[in-house]
C-alpha cells in the first residue's frame, strides 16, 4: 500500500470532530431539555457542518487513494467510540491505562497484540 501524505491540520479536525461526537453522546440524556435541543444541539451540529466542509477535500483524497483502509479505520473509530461511550467510569481509567501501556511500548502490542482489517468486497 503506497503511504499517503495527511495534513496535520486535516487531522486535527479529525480529532476535533471524534471528540465532538464523544461529547454529543455523552450528553445524550440531555435531549429532552429544552437548552440542549435549542442551543447544544444546533451549535454543534453548526460546528460539525463546517468542520467536515473543511476536510471533505482531504478526506476524499485519502478515501480514493485506499477506500479499504479507510473504511477500516472510519469502523475501527466507531466502535472505539461506542466502547468509551458504554463504559464506567473504571473502565474509562483502565481504558486510559490500557492506552498508556501501548503507546510506552507500541512494539510489544504489535507482537503480541492483534488487530483485523476486514477485506471489503
């Protein structure tokens, strides 16, 4: 698979849109109270709007250059989130741990560890 160059910027929107649904979930039971369906709700659905008009063209870059990967990663993001979002509180601090561990020693999980990239048909 040939690399592909990604803007950091692109990136950041990214992460700053993953947050933003991490956010909107977690404030899910918050959708019968009149503040958050007149204001919470269209400032972030505002927010989301621009910041994905913002990376649609670096999005689609990528997606052409490998659809399988991305759709990969776009699956693997999603079920992250409802991983975090579905957790206690002490899973949240193990989930954290867990994450430091790996990122101290990336190549033991990679020699260790597995993860499955499904082949799209």
């Amino acid at each position: 698979m040939e690399e592909t160059k990604t803007n950091p910027v692109h990136l950041e929107y990214l992460k700053s849109m993953l947050i933003g649904q991490l956010w909107l979930e977690a404030n899910d039971r918050l959708a019968m109270t009149t503040t958050y369906r007149q204001k919470i709700k269209q400032t972030y659905n505002r927010l989301n709007n621009d910041l994905e008009d913002l990376i649609k063209d670096g999005y689609n870059q990528i997606y052409d250059t490998d659809p399988e990967m991305v759709t990969n990663i776009l699956n693997s993001i999603e079920s992250l989130i409802e991983k975090i979002k579905g957790g206690s509180i002490d899973d949240l601090v193990m989930m954290n741990a867990v994450i430091e561990k790996y990122n101290e020693n990336r190549e033991w999980f990679v020699e260790h560890g597995s993860a499955e990239f499904l082949r799209i048909d």
